[in-house]
C-alpha cells in the first residue's frame, strides 16, 4: 500500500507534461472563441478584403517610397 502511495505522490509532484498541457488548454480556449465568433469573423474578414478589392479596382491605392526628395506624409 506504500508503494502505491509514493507512486501516486511522484505522478502529482511530476510536472513534465504541464507545459504541454498548458498549449492544449490555450489552444482549445482559441478553438472554442473561433467556432463562437465564426460568423463575426468571417464577416470582418470578407469586409477587409472587400475594401482592397475596392480599391485596387478603383486605383485608389497610392504607393509612394519615401526618399531623401520625396515626402509621404498625407496632405
């Protein structure tokens, strides 16, 4: 019976497998925030790229490398 008693001690004292536990919980909490926010995402999503379609359709998308002669500032 002591035996199973020092067994059972070492397995609670053991903490190798904790990190590992710790990535599964952080990784099914984001899981789980994904599938309750899909909807919500999806369509944050598709309205990002909508407005960069937009504006790569209208050319509305200006490139400027800024230089020791040039100046990117909004005007």
């Amino acid at each position: 019976m002591k035996r199973w008693i020092t067994v059972i001690r070492n397995v609670w004292r053991e903490e190798d497998g904790l990190g590992t536990l710790e990535v599964l919980l952080i990784v099914a909490v984001l899981v789980a925030i994904a599938i309750v926010f899909r909807k919500w995402i999806a369509a944050w999503f598709q309205d990002i790229i909508g407005k960069a379609n937009g504006n790569l359709k209208d050319n509305t998308v200006t490139t400027c490398v800024p230089g020791p002669n040039t100046d990117c500032t909004a005007s």
